[in-house]
C-alpha cells in the first residue's frame, strides 16, 4: 500500500528553503542598492557575501524548526504537489530575480 | 595554493553534481535494498557541496580579488559583472538545496510515491544548479584568461 503523506520535518524544511531563496534574492537587490547596507554587511563577517550567506543559512535553519513547531507541533500541512510547486517557483523565482538585476538593473 | 584551493572547489561541486545523478536514478529504483544507499548518497552530496561552497568561499573572499582585476581590465567584464555576481549567489541556494537532500532522503522512499516524486525533484534541481554553477565557474576562468592573452 502507497503511503501519500511527507513528513513534518520534510514540509517544514521545504517551506524553510522556499523562503530562503527569495530571501537571499531580496538581499542581493537591497544590499547592491544600498551603500548603508552593503557597509554594515562588510562590518558584521569581514564580507558581505559572509554575511549574506550567514543570513541565509541561518534563516532555512531557524525556519525549517519553526514550521516543524506550527499548530501544536503537528507542523505545517501541505500537500505533496503544493510544496513540490512552492519550492520550484521560490527558487526559480530568485534565480530570475538575481540573474535579472546582473543583468539587466546593476 | 590558490590553484590547488580552486581545483578542489571544482572537484566537490563536480561530485555533487555526479551524485545527485546517481541519487535520480536510484529513486526511481528506490526499493528495501538500495534505501540505505540513497540515504548514505545524500549525506554525501550534501557533504560535497558544503565543501565545495567553504572552500570556494575561503577562496572568494581571500584571493578572487587579483582575478577580478585582472577581469575588468580585459575583453570579458562580464565574466565578473554578471557571471561571477550571479554565481556567487545563487551558489547559496545549490547549497540550500543540497542541505535539503539527506532530510527529505529520511521518508520512507520505498513506501510513499510523493517522497520519491519530492527527492526527484530536489535531485534534478540540484544537478541542473551544480550544472549552472560549473559553466559559470568556466566562463569566469575564460574571463581571466582572455585578459592575459596578447592582444
């Protein structure tokens, strides 16, 4: 018999990385528009890639827990095919958000 | 040094890839007898890419400087512009990706259908990521190169 269902922890750090890369995509713009941001970003890690990647991994971190902990630690629901789907468009997204901004803005 | 660091960057990204790979073949297959290696597998492009990405980063912000440089000042800018600004981030999601593997690998893979159909998905992801990541990584090779060549 085929079991249909994720586990918690699979969902919440799925949802973790969706957020993640739009994350990571949204500090690349404001920290490549901000002259502020990108100097406190130099100041925290020594780099401002450091510093960026610190926030992002952190982020998947402390998130992937934080779903696993939602509705009295049952963790997030969600299909198979929705999370499949949210994470392909989270990361696809960013990939188009960074590549544009290269590309086309900076 | 520098040469060896950045060789090996290479070599852990090229094994990711590799793995990740395998990993889609085998969950297609997956069944009682490969479970454990699938789990094992990854762990190891998960390994791979943290790897890959700590050293690639030690050299990022410790030498890449020189490279840079020497990129502007020739016929490829964009080697740095646009290739290298954008792989230095998106490298950050392959990782994220890659991270992601051995947890979604803990469902039970032989039993439910949408955990495969899921490591599926993250396996394709992260070799068409690590497939990007290695033609950027030539391309800025090719910046510094062609700026050292004659003209």
């Amino acid at each position: 018999m085929e079991n249909t269902t994720l586990s918690k922890r699979t969902i919440a750090f799925g949802l973790a990385l969706a957020v993640a890369c739009v994350v990571n995509a949204i500090i690349v713009v404001v920290k490549e528009k901000s002259e502020a941001v990108m100097g406190g970003m130099k100041k925290v890690l020594g780099h401002h890639w450091t510093t960026h990647s610190a926030i992002v991994i952190v982020l998947f971190l402390a998130l992937g827990g934080l779903f696993g902990l939602a509705r009295g630690g049952r963790g997030v629901a969600m299909t198979t095919n929705s999370l499949i789907g949210t994470v392909l468009s989270a990361v696809g997204a960013a990939a188009l958000i960074i590549i544009g901004f290269y590309l086309f803005i900076d | 040094m520098n040469e060896i660091i950045l060789m090996a960057h290479v070599l852990f990204g090229v094994a990711c890839l590799v793995t990740a790979a395998w990993l889609f073949v085998d969950v297609l297959h997956a069944n009682e007898t490969n479970l454990a290696r699938i789990r094992r597998m990854s762990w190891g492009a998960a390994a791979f890419m943290w790897l890959a990405f700590l050293i690639g980063g030690y050299w990022y912000v410790t030498a890449y400087k020189v490279d840079k440089a020497i990129i502007l000042k020739g016929p490829w800018p964009f080697a740095h512009n646009m290739v290298m600004e954008t792989k230095e981030h998106l490298v950050i999601m392959l990782l994220l990706v890659a991270t992601y593997l051995p947890i979604a690998a803990m469902d039970n893979l032989t039993k439910s259908k949408d955990a495969r159909k899921l490591m599926l998905w993250v396996t394709a992801m992260i070799a068409l990521l690590a497939l990007a990541m290695d033609g950027e990584g030539a391309i800025i090779s090719m910046g510094v190169k062609v700026a050292l060549l004659p003209h």
